[in-house]
C-alpha cells in the first residue's frame, strides 16, 4: 500500500481529498502540489505547476511518491497521468485519452451516440456567423457550450435567442475562453432535476460512490449565471428503477464502450445527468472529482480512500470491492459500490465566493476562518497569505461543509459554521439543499 502519495491541484476539491486520505488508517505521508492553507494543515505543500509536466515528475522522484492523485480537470486533458505511469508510478486519473471526454464535449457526444446513451441533441459550430444561422431555426430555450474545459462557466442556459447570441459571440468572437470555447455546441434545452454520480473504475471494474446536487446558478432560487457551483448535497434520494437505469442505461455501456475504443481508464469518471420525464440523460462527462461534490461525497464514504484510490490507481479494483464487509448501509439494492458508502448520514457544502463571481471580483480581502468541528468543518477553495495573513485568491474561497444523521442537521451545522467567517467581500446562497430531504429523484 502507497506510503507517499501526492495531490495534484490547490482549489477545494484537492483540499477535501488531503483531508479523507489523511483520514487513512495506514497513516499515509501525504503531499499537495502546490495545495493551499487548508491543505497545510495535513499534508507538505510543494511548489510547482500542475501543467509543468516534467516538474511534477521531478517532485515525484524527489519525495519517493508512490500514488498520485490528480485533482484538476486540465493536467489530465495535457497528458500529465500518461506522463507518470510511463515513469512507472501509480495514477488515480485517466490518460489523455480518456480525460478527452471532458475536454472536447464534441468527442463525448460522438462516445455517447455510438453507446446509445441518452443525451439531448446538438449541434457544433466553428465559426460565429454559421451558429448564429442555426441559432435563429431554433425554438427556445436552448443551452450553449464551449467544446473545451471552461471550469464549469462555459455554458449558458438561455431562454431568449439574445441570450444564446451572446454567449455564442462570448466564445466564438470575444475569445473569453480561450481554445475551450473555440468550438460550441448548440444543444437542446431538458428540464428536470440535476443529478452528480461519481465512478470509480479501473477500466475494468466499477464502483458508484453516493449521488449529489450541485447547485450551479449563482443566485437563490436557481437564478444568475453558472458558477463552478455555489453549494451540494449528498446523498439524493433514489427510486430503485432509477438507479437500474442509471447504471444499466449510462454507466456500463460508457465504460463498455472505452473499452472496444481501446481507452484506459482509472480514476473518477464524473456524469452529470438531468433527470427527465423520460429517464435519465447526460448532460456531460467529466474526467474528475467534481467540485463541490467531492466536499460532500466523500465525508459519506463508508471504507479506507486511500485504499480505494491505491487499488483503481493499479488495475486491482475488483479485488478490493469483494472484499468489502456486507455491512448494511442503507443504500439502494443495486447499486454497484452500494457499500462504499453510509447512506444514512448526510452531508452538504455551502460555498462562499468573491463579490462579483462568476465575473470580475477582488482579491486580497482579509479572512477569518473558525477552527474545524468535529461535525462541521471549512474547505479552502481559493485562499492565499498575505504578511503571515489569511486572504481571499479566487471566485470561490471556502465551503463550509456539515454532516449529520440527515440531510437537515447537516444542512444547518454548514450554515452555522459560515455564519463565523470573517471577510467584508464575500456572498453566498442560503437555500442550497433546502428541500432535499423532501425530494426523491
């Protein structure tokens, strides 16, 4: 078993999975590159790029590091697991390859046609003049997305044909985002509730961890522009058809087809499903942790996480699985990975961010955070020092995260604890996972 292991990243996500593999029995040494201020607390910050291959390779020989865990979605669409396992050390993250499923959605739409998953219909588009045309056959609402990886803010929900204009002129013309937006989808509008599964997979073998709600929108009420999130719950009620369907319909014949397609893959495959009259569909397919879902998914987990990573990171996954207690947990029958997980506890993460996120917004601020509870603890997103001082350095700079014997007591352990952060800059949401408890998916 890894004795040495790194985290690859420094947002909350990283900070939320230092904190479960410290949580290890094996008492694992453990590394953050760069990490944060949170992270400090429990693992060795080193300095480096998470994009600088050959740097965080160097580390790795440096520290004698026997796992990995890349946290960001960017490393991993640039190849930096590729880049470690051809120097022989153990990875929780796909390839290239894989990591291509969040970081060209046109790819993912083309895996998910020849799967036969269900996802809504598109179209992509190249050249500004060419989407503005089809954008005016339409009938609204539509949703446009930049191809590449945007940090969850590439995608806009419009009601109004000005709306998609804008974000299409936005990707296509403004360049906001980068190469990430220089190609778009055009895609048909589902309603229906959002629903975040985390596998687990080898590429051979599966594991579901526990179902989140990611609250996107900026504003209460599910308003505002899209965020990275502004807050999540865990777990969702499920019917037990609904988790057949989740798993027969969209999880096994995705890694079915990876497989025929000759694509390894070991770590987290993220789906991102709307929840529709019909049954469930695919919104998208990240190659990550999710953040915020991480913060609230993982505090639920029932088993060692470094053991968990250590044996998908090398192909030993099934193993591990059946030897896993049949204990009883709560968890829907059916449901691969069912074990894994406490389901009768609840968790959830509420996210203050800088005024003026997801737009402009300063940094710097002066922040003040209370000490860790037992039950409620903070999760630095974006944090800095400053003269020895903690500041604000991102949109999103904390979550506050409760758990509980339910969703309610988490829900209201979270907002106490953000209730005593200092900081004269930040805002956030007070109706996230306000109804989950009397909502069934």
């Amino acid at each position: 078993m890894a004795r040495r292991v790194m985290v690859v990243g420094g947002g909350g996500r990283e900070h939320a999975l230092v904190r479960h593999l410290a949580a290890s029995p094996r008492n694992p040494e453990i590394f953050a590159l760069p990490g944060n201020p949170g992270t400090r607390a429990l693992a060795r910050n080193l300095p480096g790029d998470p994009l600088d291959r050959n740097q965080v390779l160097a580390a790795c020989r440096e520290h004698a590091i026997d796992l990995v865990l890349i946290g960001p979605e960017d490393p991993l669409i640039a190849g930096l697991a590729d880049h470690l396992r051809h120097a022989g050390i153990a990875v929780f993250g796909p390839g290239h390859l894989g990591a291509r499923l969040e970081g060209d959605k046109e790819f993912a739409k083309d895996v998910l046609a020849t799967a036969g998953i269900p996802t809504p219909s598109y179209h992509a588009f190249s050249t500004l003049d060419a989407a503005l045309r089809h954008l005016a056959t339409m009938t609204m609402p539509c949703v446009v997305k930049a191809c590449g990886a945007a940090q969850g803010k590439g995608v806009a929900v419009c009601d109004a044909k000005s709306e998609a204009a804008a974000h299409l002129r936005l990707c296509l013309e403004d360049r906001a985002f980068g190469d990430a937006g220089a190609r778009v989808l055009i895609e048909e509008c589902l309603f229906g509730r959002e629903l975040s599964v985390l596998v687990v997979t080898d590429g051979q073998d599966y594991a579901l961890l526990a179902p989140s709600r990611d609250h996107k929108r900026v504003g209460e009420g599910g308003t505002g522009g899209n965020t990275g999130g502004m807050g999540a719950f865990a777990p969702v009620p499920l019917t037990a058809e609904l988790c057949r369907r989740i798993d027969t319909e969209i999880v096994a014949p995705l890694l079915a087809e990876l497989v025929r397609r000759d694509i390894p893959y070991r770590g987290v495959l993220y789906a991102g499903l709307m929840l529709t009259d019909t049954g469930p569909q695919v919104l998208e397919f990240n190659c990550r942790f999710g953040d915020p879902e991480t913060q609230v998914v993982l505090p639920l987990m029932d088993c060692d996480f470094l053991e968990l990573v250590q044996t998908t990171a090398t192909g030993r996954l099934a193993d591990y699985l059946q030897g896993l207690p049949d204990a009883e947990t709560g968890g829907p029958d059916g449901w691969p990975g069912r074990g894994l997980t406490d389901w009768r506890r609840g968790a959830v993460v509420v996210v203050a961010a800088s005024r003026g996120y997801p737009g402009p917004y300063q940094t710097g601020r002066p922040l003040e955070l209370p000490a860790d509870e037992p039950a409620a603890w903070v999760i630095h997103a974006g944090t800095g020092e400053r003269d020895g001082r903690l500041v604000t350095a991102g949109g999103r700079v904390v979550g506050c995260v409760g758990e509980g014997a339910d969703l309610a007591t988490a829900r209201s352990r979270a907002y106490a604890l953000l209730d005593r952060v200092r900081c004269d800059n930040l805002f956030h949401r007070r109706d996230i996972a306000l109804d989950a408890e009397r909502t069934t998916a």
